[in-house]
C-alpha cells in the first residue's frame, strides 16, 4: 500500500478523527497535512477551542504521518506549546513532517494554524517503532 491508502486504511478505523471531521489534505510518505473545523462542542468555558481537541488534532496528524509507511508507530512523547486561541467557526491545519529518524524511534514537528495561517500551537512527537506493519494491528 501507498502513504495515502495506509492512512485511509487507519482513517476508517479511528473513529475519534472521524467525529473530530478531520480531512486529510495531502499524504507523503512520513509526512501528512490534515484539516479539521471547529464546532461548538470543541470549545471550553471560554468560548475558545479546547485544549484537547487541539493536542488530539495534533496527535491524530503524528499518527497519520507516522504511520503512512506501513510500519507501525506508537506515540512515546508529545510536547504541545499553544500560541493563539481557536474559534468556533475556524478551519484548523495540521502540518506533520518528520524530522529525525532511527532505527526505533522517529521525531515530527507539528504545527497546528487557522485559516489566515495564523499558528494555533506547536507540537512535537516522538514516535517508537513497534515492529509491527499497521495491517497486522
């Protein structure tokens, strides 16, 4: 399978991305660009986005570029730093690249913006390489 046909094999199992009405953008090997929007039951007592839903979003852009290859990845360490609050009504992206690899492990940048490109919040995850292919799970 291609990056893209794994992460659609992942995709119609993970129902949590699927109710968060994630999209997938574009799909690259150890690389993926998500978009979600923002509804009303992703904002907290604040009216502004949830701090969960923004680290899930992020987590759910690791998964998808960490796992496009076919090996299987799990999250190990993950470090979010919010910058701007979201709205409801915001069209959030998800940019995923990879930016070191080993053997075992792997590390990818994630930046989360709305849709005048503004950043929402940074996040960095540290995958560990189970040994396992996605279609094996």
């Amino acid at each position: 399978m291609n990056p893209r046909q794994v992460a659609d094999y992942m995709f119609d199992q993970d129902y949590f991305s699927q109710w968060m009405n994630i999209k997938m953008i574009e799909v690259q090997e150890n690389y993926c660009l998500l978009e979600m929007p923002i509804r009303q039951e992703m904002l907290n007592g604040l009216k502004t986005v949830h701090g969960g839903v923004t680290f899930a979003f992020a987590d759910s852009a690791l998964a998808f570029s960490s796992n496009n290859s076919g090996e299987a990845a799990v999250a190990l360490n993950c470090i979010i730093s919010f910058t701007k609050a979201g709205k409801e009504g915001d069209i959030f992206r998800a940019e995923s690249k990879l930016v070191n690899n080993t053997r075992k492990t792997a590390v990818y940048d994630i930046n989360i913006t709305n849709q005048h490109e503004e950043l929402i919040a940074k996040f960095v995850g540290t995958v560990y390489k189970i040994g396992k292919k996605v279609t094996e799970l």
